[in-house]
C-alpha cells in the first residue's frame, strides 16, 4: 500500500511527460514528437572509390524533433528517450537488411568523455540490436578528440586522424557501426579505416539521424 501510495504522490507532483515537447503523457516521445520525425526516402548509401565505408545509413533527417532528440540525449544527458529511440533504430536496422553482419559494434567515446558524461550515447542505441552480435571493447579511441561540432571539414579529419584502433577479433567479420548521428562521415570513415586496418572484410554504418 505504501509503495502504490508512494508512486501515486510522485506521479502527481512529477507526472510523466514527453521528453521532447513536455506534452503530458505515458510515452517517452509523444505522437506529435513522432510525426515530425522525417524518414530518408532512400536511406542506404553504397560505397565507391576508396571510401573504408562499404555502406551507411541514416534512419531519420537530422532536423526538427529528430535533431532535437539526439542532442537531448547526447548534450542533456535524457536518457529517457533513449529507449524509444533504440527501438526505431532497431527496427529499421531489420527493415533494411543491415543485420546481416557478423558484429554490432558501438562508435566508442573517449574514457574521459565517458567519465564527463555517464554514458555512450551509441551504445544505448544498440539496446535493442540482437544482444549477441553487440560488442563492446573491439574498437576503441586511443585518445580524445575535440568534439567535431563547429569545426571546418580539414581540421574535422585532422581531429580524428589516427584516434582509433581496433582488436583482432574483426579479422574477417563484417561489421556494423551504430552511432546517434551521421552528417560528414569522417567519425565513421576513421572508425572504418580502423576496422579494415585490424582485418574487418566489410564495414557498414547506421546512424539514428543524418544530414
């Protein structure tokens, strides 16, 4: 009784709202947030020339509610919408076929970053990926980086030249990257490059938005 008392006071003095818009409700992301959410028409992208990315995608526009929802989780720490969010990810991870892949491996961030912010925003949005091909710990940053936001194309690549490695275990494995946002591709084209150099035979990429 104290407990359903408990949870009944506390439902009324912070009643559960959507994380984008505080429009008063169950869902984590309400369904006007949803709607704004703007689909690619053709998502996947297939490599050519010397790119180390063989294939990458982008579920949603990097705009409106959809934009806000990956900065909300990235810069605000929401991680209440994280859950949601994974599952849109997921779902559109089996509807283009990008599951057919040996590794799910997360965009790592820096051990400091990870301290700074409580979490890695790439690997909540591999929550709801099939558990078994999830794996952490195979690619990670070999130092920190200043953040990509705001900084010209050259300097982005020199920001992230050389800023990953990757273990072993790849060799030979395709392998999908999973990160929150996907605009220039040079986060993911270095995490490639890491992935090839170590033996991965092919790297693809799905972000949650793009642009």
């Amino acid at each position: 009784f104290l407990i359903s008392w408990a949870k009944h006071a506390l439902d009324v003095v912070y009643p559960a709202k959507c994380g984008l818009c505080d429009l008063l409700g169950e869902e984590p992301i309400c369904s006007i947030c949803l709607a704004s959410f703007e689909r690619f028409e053709q998502p996947i992208h297939e490599a050519y020339g010397t790119s180390t990315l063989d294939r990458w995608a982008a579920v949603f526009r990097y705009e409106d509610r959809a934009g806000q929802a990956v900065r909300d989780l990235k810069y605000s720490r929401s991680t209440w919408i994280a859950g949601p969010m994974a599952q849109m990810l997921a779902e559109a991870a089996q509807e283009l076929g990008l599951l057919e892949v040996d590794l799910i491996i997360p965009v790592p961030i820096h051990w400091t970053r990870f301290c700074t912010r409580g979490f890695n925003q790439a690997e909540l949005l591999c929550e709801q990926l099939p558990r078994e091909m999830v794996r952490r710990g195979l690619l990670f940053r070999t130092r920190a980086t200043r953040p990509q936001v705001g900084l010209d194309p050259e300097i982005r690549t020199q920001n992230l030249r050389g800023a990953f490695m990757a273990l072993p275990e790849v060799k030979g494995r395709r392998v999908l990257l999973v990160d929150d946002v996907l605009t220039t591709g040079h986060t993911a084209r270095e995490c490639a490059s890491a992935l090839k150099r170590a033996g991965a035979a092919e790297v693809w990429a799905l972000a949650f938005a793009g642009g």
